[in-house]
C-alpha cells in the first residue's frame, strides 16, 4: 500500500489536534448598494412599491422608475465592494473575477502526488490548469464560528471554499448553513480528523462516507470534493473517497495565516490556478482574528494582481 503523506503537508498546515437621466440613476443605484451592504438587506416591506387598494401602484415615471442596465448595475455592485473594502479596513479593493470559463479545465493529478492505480481514482491536485489570473480560497475544519467572518466576506464578495470535519462543524451547523446560503460549498474533510494512512480502509471508508451522510442530512447536498487532514493519503483513502462520491481531491499549493504565507513552491509566489488553504481559526489559535486573516491574504492576493474566483465554477 503506497503512502502519499509529504511532510511539507504537515509544516503547511497548523491544525489545532483533536482531543473567517442615466447617469444619476447607476449614481443612485451605487448609494443604494452601498447602504444596503452597510445595514443589511432590506425587507420586502422596504423595497416593495406602495398599493392602492390591494394593487401595486404603478412605478414613477422618469429617471426614479428607469431599470438600469447591465453595465449600470455591475458598476454599482463594484462601487458597493470599493466601499466595502474601506469598512473593512482592506488595503485594496479585491479584484474582480473573469468570468466563469465556458469550457472547465481537465484536471489531472500532479506529478508525485499519484498512488497505484491512479488513472481510476479522483485526480489529487494542488493548482488548477487555467490562464486568467486567479486563485482559489479554501477554509479547513469548522474550528471558529466567527459571525463578523460570514459578514465581511458576503460583503465583500469574495468566494471560498469550505472543508469541514464534523467533531468540529456539529456543535453549530447553523452557522455553516447561513455560509451556504450566501453560495459557500461545503465539502467533506472527514467526521473526526484523523491521519488518514494509519486507517483501515474500512476505518477510512467510515470516516469519509460517514461525513458524506452527514453534510447530505446537516445541509441537503452531498459533497464531490473531499480533502484528507493533513494532505495525507494513500492508496485506500482515494478509493474509499470513489466509493462515497468524490470526485476531485484538492489539495493547497499555499497556506495564509493571519501574520504570513506559506508555500509549497521553491520561487514562494501565486501561480494561476493556485489552491490557498486556511482554517477556521480564532485568536486562541492565532495572533488575530478571521477578519484579520482575511485582510492579510487579500492584501498578497491583490499585490499580486490576483483575484479570488469560485473553484467549483473551474471542476
């Protein structure tokens, strides 16, 4: 049985052991988003039009009833970001994602990474095969519960993927369920965080497809991402994964802290394509909080000339 368990895995990543007229309407448009964003969206009570006799009555004429148009809207929601980034304190605005690619990148597993029998497994990678200049956020295990976190990222617009482990998550899944219902995926980082290679593949089965059955009955959906704890895994972990539904295993290329980054690669730089791993982390564990970490890696991000784009929008 072949074991894939560098021990770079281990020094990148710090888990806590077991046992965050036209042009007065898009001007209007912006101020609107941007008070939206600051106190929350308003009720239906607040936005619906007044009625007359149990009717809606008919929308104003003029400039205050125009609909704008797409360029209009998309330059209100960045205006909405730009002010966003200044309530969090961000050194920059986070750039804007290209669109989603028409055709997803075939993705393969990186070399060195194989196990026996590679070709029939889920292709383990670290950077996703793409040109446009983005890289991919990924938050492990359920640690911290920190509101002020789901806030400042559905304010600012910045995706993430989550990897969560169920001795972790189950104390507070309506916490995770508000992150999936701002369009967060939650994926499957096994029920009890143990080191995957020193498992049966029996034991490894019940770890994975025991928090595959989890996130279905906890949040409605069955995940097709699966990352081992650690990054360590064998040949019985990526089959044990296939059996429960896995499709891919993503891996991390870079780890952000709150005060630093870690990387895998010798030049110690982003790459297109380039899978970040954080955790659900607090200041018993760190020297900050979520939030903090988060202005600390959109700030290497955007020095970069990065944006954060949605990886499932590239598998």
């Amino acid at each position: 049985m072949q074991l894939v368990g560098q021990t770079e895995h281990k020094t990148l990543h710090g888990h806590r052991s077991a046992v965050g007229p036209r042009g007065r309407v898009g001007v209007a448009l912006a101020a609107l988003l941007v008070a939206a964003l600051g106190t929350g969206c308003g009720s239906a009570a607040d936005t619906a039009p007044a009625r007359k006799g149990g009717k809606a009555a008919d929308a104003p004429a003029g400039a205050a009833g125009a609909v704008a148009n797409p360029a209009e809207q998309q330059k209100a929601a960045r205006q909405a970001v730009i002010a966003a980034a200044k309530r969090w304190k961000l050194a920059k605005p986070p750039l804007a994602a290209p669109p989603a690619p028409k055709t997803k990148p075939e993705i393969t597993t990186r070399e060195g990474f194989e196990v026996e029998g590679q070709d029939e497994l889920p292709p383990v990678f670290t950077t996703v095969p793409t040109e446009d200049k983005v890289v991919f956020l990924t938050i492990d295990d359920g640690a911290e519960k920190d509101p002020e976190f789901l806030k400042m990222m559905q304010e600012l617009k910045i995706p993430y993927t989550a990897f969560l482990s169920d001795y972790l998550v189950r104390d507070n899944y309506p916490y995770f369920k508000q992150m999936q219902a701002a369009g967060v995926s939650l994926n499957n980082h096994t029920l009890n965080h143990r080191y995957m290679p020193a498992l049966s593949y029996e034991e490894q089965h019940e770890e994975i497809c025991g928090q595959q059955d989890t996130i279905q009955k906890q949040f409605g959906k069955r995940p097709t991402l699966f990352r081992p704890p650690y990054g360590n895994y064998n040949q019985d972990t990526l089959r044990a994964a296939k059996s429960c539904g896995i499709k891919a295993v993503p891996l991390w290329n870079a780890e952000a802290f709150v005060n630093r980054m870690d990387w895998r690669e010798w030049d110690r730089d982003l790459h297109p394509g380039d899978i970040i791993l954080t955790h659900f982390r607090g200041r018993e564990d760190w020297k900050g909080t979520m939030p903090d970490m988060i202005r600390h890696v959109m700030k290497t991000v955007t020095d970069k000339g990065y944006a954060v784009a949605r990886l499932e929008d590239y598998l």
